[in-house]
C-alpha cells in the first residue's frame, strides 16, 4: 500500500477484479455519473482517476485536480482526455492501445459478410413469411472477389486486413499518414482519392482528431467506386452522417455498416437511422470477454505510476 491517503476514483464502469486491485492502494470512489460537473468534483482529492470513452476530461476538470498524478483510460481513443491539459500540469495519461485489436478486427469482418450478404435483412424477411422474395433478391459476390480499402494501417487495420488477405484472399488497397513498416501480408499503399476509387469495400480505422473529423464527406463520396461499402467501427465523428445518407439514398454507397456513431447513442433523427441499406451495433466492437480484461489491466500501468515507475502504455 503507497498510503491510506491514496485516492483512487473510478469514473466509469471496470470490473470487481480492477476495483479490488486499486484498493491494495487506499481508498477507491465509484462515481454514479461522469458527467463534467461530477467529474470536477470528484478529481479535487484523487491521486488517479480511471476512466473509459464517455467522461469528459476536461482542461476546466484538470484545472481542478492538485492532487491528480494519474489518468489511465481502458480502451484505445483518448479524445475524451484533454492530453496537453493533463502534460502541462504533469499528470500522466495511460491506456491500453492494444486491448481491443483482435474484438474490434473480428466485427469489422463480421459486418463486411453481415452486409455484403444481407443477413440481418434476411433474417428479418423470413421471420416476416418472405422467403422466396428475399432469395430471389439476394445476389452477391464472394469476399475474395473483392477488393478492400483500410484507411489507418494501425494495429487494427492491419488485423483487418491479415485477415481479408489470408482467410479470403482478398486485394488490399492502404492509407496511412504513417508509414505501417513491414507487413506479413501484400497490400498497395495509395492515396485516399486512388483508394476510393477501387475498393469494393472501406473499412475505417483512424483515430478521431481535428484531420480526420469528417473524413468521409461528400467530396470524399464522390470519388467512391459506384455501390461501394463502408464500414466504420473507428469512431462517429471521421465520417459526415448527412453526406452518408445522401450517398446511400442515390445509391452512391451500395451500403454502410457501423458500429459508431456521433453522438452515442444516436437520436431518433439522426440522418443514419432514416437512410437505405444499412447495418448498426452498438459500439460493441472491443465488447469480447479478452477484450475487456485487456482494458481493465489499464490499472497496472496506473500503478506503475503512482509508484513512481515508468508506464508501459503511455498516452
């Protein structure tokens, strides 16, 4: 135990397992609620805070933590953290950039079948007594006809697009502003525009940042292949949901499926929920039993921390 004095809060859900570890520390806070006003107060007296993708942490909630040496974050993203707030008043920010790549990789391929294939709208017309007139409808083409985009050749694009080459053998087209280093599988890297062109399939896979906010809009669409595919199980926000829409109700886009939404969970209105041919979860994607153990382990590097040890995941 570092001290009895050691504060410990926990703004979102973790599991028991991550709740009794952090109390070998001292005293452990779960929050109700992790809104901003919650959240400013709770951080007065804390010495790390735990969190997952919905608390707002804020610079105006950092400005109120003296005692806060500590954020770790049990997932990938960290726009919900304002990171350069927290540097410039040395609080150190961790997460677990890994914990979610196979879960993530697994759905993303999961909804390219489910879509390519109509599934779910088959489902539901046989349910509904219209089994001849759904099979009639239901033409397609075979995974390893097509040929597929990822955009962000990070650790889940790559996983993705391992798993397209090698399980389908499908052709990978590649965007990234960072090089990948060697890949284990062929892939021709290509300017956005170029890869639009020729995928059957995009599948989005950046972080959610001022470049990439709004990434998919209309003049992006306009250089999609004709009937093309859209997954994006990366965040809401790098696509524009109105210009989507659009695309789909003229057939620009073959169909969309999506894991993500801006805001979650989306409203009644939200342009998506009106719009043809379409596919959504609810932000499962890193939701796998290996997955969530991976991001509560967050805790460990919020030890290392307040044990004055270096991180192994630093944000």
């Amino acid at each position: 135990m570092l001290s009895e004095s050691t504060h410990v809060v926990f703004a979102e859900a973790y599991d028991a397992n991550a709740i009794e570890r952090m109390r070998t520390l001292g005293r452990v806070t779960v929050l109700d609620t992790c809104d901003e006003e919650t959240l400013t107060a709770a951080v007065r007296d804390c010495d790390a805070l735990l969190v997952r993708s919905t608390a707002p942490v804020t610079r105006a909630v950092l400005a109120q933590a003296d005692r806060l040496k500590v954020i770790g974050r049990g997932g990938v993203g960290l726009e919900n953290i304002d990171v350069e707030a927290a540097r410039e008043r040395g609080i150190v920010v961790v997460h677990t950039p890994a914990a979610a790549t196979g879960a993530v990789a697994d759905l993303t391929l999961g909804l390219m079948i489910s879509l390519l294939r109509q599934i779910a709208s088959g489902d539901t017309s046989v349910r509904a007594g219209h089994f001849a007139e759904a099979r009639r409808r239901s033409l397609s083409h075979e995974m390893g006809a097509l040929t597929l985009g990822i955009v962000g050749m990070g650790r889940i694009g790559r996983s993705v697009a391992r798993r397209c080459r090698h399980g389908f053998g499908m052709s990978i087209l590649y965007n990234d502003i960072v090089a990948p280093g060697l890949l284990d599988f062929v892939a021709t890297p290509l300017e956005k525009s170029e890869l639009y062109k020729r995928a059957d399939i995009v599948s989005l896979h950046v972080p959610l940042t001022e470049t990439t906010r709004s990434l998919i809009d209309e003049q992006a669409l306009g250089a999609f292949k004709p009937g093309a595919l859209l997954i994006n199980t990366a965040r809401g926000g790098v696509v524009d949901a109105v210009a989507v829409a659009r695309a789909l109700a003229t057939n620009r886009l073959g169909g969309v499926a999506f894991d993500v939404f801006e805001p979650e969970p989306p409203p009644e209105d939200h342009p998506l929920l009106r719009a043809p041919n379409t596919l959504f979860t609810p932000h499962v994607g890193a939701r796998t039993h290996t997955g969530l153990r991976r991001m509560n382990a967050v805790v460990e590097d919020v030890i290392r921390v307040l044990q004055g040890t270096k991180p192994l995941f630093p944000g």
